[in-house]
C-alpha cells in the first residue's frame, strides 16, 4: 500500500540522522571520560599486625585501646575478666568511629545513638550488623591480629 | 509533538534573546574565514574545562606528591594518559588559535571604531592564555617545570622597580619552591580560568553588540563594484559552520593526542645543572630567541631588562593600536598599520622557528 | 518593619526562635558540646614478609610504555574519525537545505 503523504518529513528525517549521529559521538566521547572518573584505588590491608603484650597489660580490665590496621581503625576490648577482643572500630550504619562505655559494658556510636554489646553484636538503634571481628593469636610477648575479610559480616 | 524550546521560553523569558538570535546576521566576503576563529577558542576552551576538572581529580598539588600522581594518572588511571594529553594538545592549539586571531585582527582592522574595547579584552585575554599555558606545564613539577619556573619567574624580576616584588609574589618568596607551585596551582586552577571566564563573557556581550566589523578594503571593493555585502544569518546557517569546525578540530585533538601523547621529563634534582637545549615552551620562543639575540649590556642598561622593557613597550603599543590608527577610526585604508601588522607576524613566526632550531 | 506587614505573633515566635538557636550553640559550646575526647591508642606494627615489595614506584620507562601507539588506539581513532565525517556529511545536508529554504524566504516568514 502506498501512502499519499510521508509520515516523517524528509527534513524531520534529516534532523532525526544528525541527533542520532552526535549522540553516538558524545556516547563515544563521554564513555572513557566515564571509566577514567569511576578509576578507584584499592587500598591493601596489612596481611597481620603485631602488638606488644606489655602495652596490653598496661590497660585497665574493661577499658578500649584503638589501633590501626591498615585503612581500618580497630579497637581492642579488655573485658572485666581479661579476656581481649579486637573489632573494627567502624559502626555498621554510616561509618562513625565507635566508643566504648564502660558502666554498661556496651560500644555506642555517636552519630546516631547505634549501640553494639561487648561481643560486638548490634542490639539497639540504626545500625544493621554486628562489628567486624579481627582474629588473634600469641606468638611470645606478640599479639598477633590478623582479619579475615571473608568472614560473614566482615566487610569494610 | 513539544518544542522543547518554546516551553522553556516560556518559563525563563527567552523571548527577546531567541529575536536576537534570529536577526544576527554575518557578512560574506573574502574574510570571513577569521570571522570562525572565535567559535573554535570557545569550543577550545569547553575542552579544557572539561578535561582540567577531571585530572583535578588524580592531580596532587604538593611538591612531594604532584609528580608521582602526573605518573599515576598516566598509567594507572584508565584513559589518563588521553584525558592529560587531550588536555595538552587542546590548549597548543588554543594558543595557535589564539595567535590566529589575533593577527588577523590586527591586519584586517577589526579594533577600529566602535569596537576598541573589544580588541582590549583581547588583548588582555591573550595574555591570560599564554599564562595559563605556562603554568600549566609547571605543574607536573618535573625537571623541566622546575626550570620553566626558575627562568619564567625570573624574567619579570628584570623589570625596574616593581621586579623584585613582581619575582616574589610569583614565587611566593625569593626562590622556587614547594609554595611556587602552590601558587601556579592556584592560578591555573581557580584564578587564571576565572579571569578568562569574566573577560570572555565581557567580550562575547560586545562581539554580538557591534556584529561582526568588514574590513574597510572589502568595503570599498563592494562600494566601487557599486554592490551590496552579502549577509547571512547566524542561525542556523553559519551556527552548522561552527558545528563542523568544532567536530573537526575534536578529531584534530584527539589524533595529535593519541598519536603525540604527554610525556613527562625526570623528578627535580635540586643539584643538576640545566640540561642542554633547555628551552621555554614553543610560545615563548620568540621572547626567548629575541632575549637571547640582545647583547649582555645596550647603552649601559642590563641587557635583559632593556629587552624587557622594550618588548613591553612594544606589546602597550599593540594593545593602544585601536587609539593610534587615526586612518582605520574614520573608516579609511592603513597600509603603515598592515605593515606592521604583517611585520610582527613575521617577526613572530622568524623567531618562534629560529629558537626552536 | 511596618512595611512587610508582618503580625505580631510572627515576630514573637521569630524573635524567641533565633533565641533558642544562640543559646542551644552557646550552651551546647560551653559544655563540652564539640570538645574533643581522649582515647587510649596502642602501637601497632605491620607484618611483612619477603613477598611484601612496599608501596610501588611508578617508573619512567612505564610512563612512556604508556604512551605507545597501540593499534587498539589507531582503531578507536579511526572510529573517531567515521563518526565525525559521518556527522559532518549529514549536517552539510542539512545546512544546504537549511540555505534553500533560506533563499525561499523561509526564514524571513518569522518576522512577519
């Protein structure tokens, strides 16, 4: 069946070809400009940290100490008993460094009244997860920390 | 089906500007060639504000740091080393264009009456781009920039007087070092870009104002063929001109990009004497070589502070052309003007070629 | 102040707002509100081993391998340069109808 009339101008037509041309030649422009921004750096973490056993018998039981562990700030949790701890001192929610409260044997986050048990376990407020848990071994008058990313709820 | 355009004049007023639009008109002639430069500085222009930013995002401007991140954003970064060079070659062909337009300003009198102004922010807008392209190849802070920093801060201290206060405001003290290139950082990121915006924005206003200026020798011609100019409208018929010369000189870019890539030279050793062959940049080399060709002292005056103040005298006099040119003012041929127009062009290219070789 | 019509209830409550805003800042300044706090920190050190090789150089000669002319770039070049004749081709198409309907008085219509 022939039309009487075209449906789409040629001028239409024309200016139809040209968009469709620059737009394929922004999209080839804009793309390694688009790579280039979203270049990101990947820190590496240390493969293990050592720290002094004589520093930790310096603190006082159910008292925090903070250390670094590559990009990761960690705190270390001396408990009542002597037991030690080491979580990543980064909450869960959005990132805020923790604290440590010792009356009520809890970490609290500032930023938004999150608050995590002294096992590192999200019991009240924004926070979603638990706190990263950093792995230790003796090795002499060494504190050996090491952190095991693939752990479940060990994303930083 | 919507006009996009339509429904957002109706909503910001774009009315009178879009009337505007519609009636500019550009002549035809033998010149018009030049009348195209502008668009292409513009669009220039557009690339370096696109591809500054981004390598504002790799780029450390630390003594200690910046050299390692000129290498990071080369090899590391995806298109780093594309986005850095188009950065390069944009801005060599910006200061082409730039020359371009000016010379061919200044031999077809395009200054003369009512248009003096403009040809001063011109002038002043040449200066900003020659300085910007300064100081953005000492930012890498390589071997060379710290050479290009050492020798270009140090010509202004030659000039009487204000020198030495010149020298240390563009150092930030009385040698290179860490806090110079913080403040060539400040100038080619913020300061430089931002007076160029100001003084285009003023130029582009009075470039649409006056229209575009016919030299008086097509003028004349038309007058004695007993014709008219023929005038064509900007848009849309010239506005496809400028889209072509645009999406050529993209191409033009990125080939010399992709095929002559930025190279960096050696980290700064404090200690090393200056390399043989050391020169200033390909724009710079006319100075350089006329610099060099003065003798150590010319009537009891430093050498280089007599051609400093030579050269300066020369460049005021350029800028106050517009004032000096009674002929062109009352719409008559200047052949002295040409002349000299076509001398300085020269001039310039003799000595650009000769202290490259 | 007259002139904006304001009514008094809005310039009490606005008055008694700016109030309570000083005083929280003040206040909240004064007790310790952004001071900072002191914490116990403790030194520790990395571990590496012979395989660690410490934060890499980037060195000249990679910058320049960088650089190469790779054929996978003269590709994209020559793509490049098809899309921009493309595109040039079709926008002279349409500049020389655009002077036809020029010449028709097309565009003069405008202004009428």
């Amino acid at each position: 069946m022939k039309l009487k009339e075209s449906l789409l101008s040629r001028r239409w037509f024309l200016t139809g070809l040209i968009g469709g041309a620059l737009t394929a030649l922004t999209v080839y422009v804009v793309n390694p400009v688009v790579r280039f921004l979203f270049h990101k750096k990947k820190l590496p973490l240390p493969k293990a940290v050592k720290i002094a056993i004589a520093d930790i018998d310096k603190m006082l039981p159910n008292s925090v100490s903070y250390f670094r562990y590559g990009y990761i700030p960690a705190v270390l949790l001396k408990t009542a008993e002597g037991d030690l701890r080491i979580f990543s001192a980064k909450c869960t929610h959005l990132d805020c460094n923790v604290q440590y409260k010792p009356k009520s044997k809890k970490f609290y986050c500032a930023c938004h009244d999150g608050y995590f048990n002294d096992l590192g376990v999200n019991i009240k407020g924004p926070p979603p997860r638990p706190l990263p848990v950093f792995d230790m071994k003796m090795d002499g008058d060494q504190l050996i920390v090491t952190f095991d990313e693939t752990k479940e709820n060990n994303h930083v | 089906m919507i006009n996009v355009i339509d429904e957002i004049s109706q909503r910001i007023g774009l009315g009178s500007i879009l009337s505007l639009a519609r009636k500019k008109m550009v002549p035809q002639h033998r010149h018009t060639i030049w009348y195209y430069m502008g668009g292409m500085l513009l669009f220039l222009l557009l690339i370096q504000l696109v591809t500054g930013p981004l390598l504002l995002f790799f780029y450390k401007p630390s003594a200690d740091a910046a050299y390692q991140s000129v290498k990071e954003i080369m090899v590391n970064v995806p298109y780093g080393w594309l986005i850095r060079s188009v950065h390069h070659w944009s801005s060599n062909i910006m200061i082409v264009v730039v020359f371009v337009h000016f010379f061919s300003t200044l031999i077809v009198k395009a200054y003369r009456k009512p248009r003096e102004i403009t040809w001063l922010t011109g002038m002043l807008m040449l200066l900003l781009v020659l300085f910007l392209g300064y100081s953005g190849y000492t930012l890498p802070f390589d071997e060379r920039a710290f050479f290009a920093l050492n020798v270009g801060t140090e010509i202004p201290g030659a000039i009487p007087v204000v020198g030495k206060y010149a020298m240390e405001f563009l150092r930030g003290g009385a040698t290179v070092g860490a806090h110079t290139l913080n403040r060539f950082f400040a100038m080619h990121v913020g300061i430089l870009p931002l007076a160029l915006l100001i003084v285009i924005g003023v130029h582009v206003l009075l470039v649409q104002l006056h229209g575009m200026s016919v030299p008086v020798s097509v003028e004349k011609e038309m007058k004695k063929k007993k014709k008219k100019i023929l005038y064509k409208p900007m848009f849309p018929h010239l506005l496809w001109h400028d889209v072509v010369n645009c999406l050529i000189l993209l191409g033009v870019v990125v080939t010399l990009a992709v095929l002559m890539p930025s190279g960096l030279d050696p980290d700064i050793d404090f200690l090393k004497p200056a390399p043989d062959g050391v020169k200033p940049d390909w724009f710079f080399l006319w100075v350089y070589q006329i610099l060099k060709w003065i003798p150590t002292y010319v009537m009891g005056i430093e050498g280089e502070v007599f051609g400093i103040v030579v050269l300066s005298m020369v460049a005021g006099f350029i800028a106050l052309v517009p004032f000096v040119d009674w002929k062109s003012q009352k719409n008559e041929l200047s052949p002295i003007f040409t002349f000299i127009g076509v001398i300085s062009l020269i001039v310039f290219v003799v000595c650009t070629v000769i202290g490259y070789l | 102040m007259s002139r904006f019509n304001i009514p008094g209830f809005m310039r009490l409550f606005s008055v008694t707002f700016l109030f309570l805003m000083v005083s929280f800042i003040t206040i909240g300044t004064l007790t310790g509100f952004c001071t900072e706090q002191e914490i116990s920190t403790l030194e520790a050190v990395e571990v590496k081993d012979d395989t660690d090789e410490g934060p890499v150089e980037i060195t000249l000669s990679e910058v320049n391998k960088a650089r190469e002319v790779s054929r996978i770039r003269v590709y994209g070049l020559i793509a490049l340069w098809a899309i921009i004749i493309l595109c040039v081709y079709l926008v002279n198409l349409q500049r020389k109808d655009d002077e036809r309907l020029y010449q028709d008085g097309y565009y003069s219509k405008d202004d009428e």
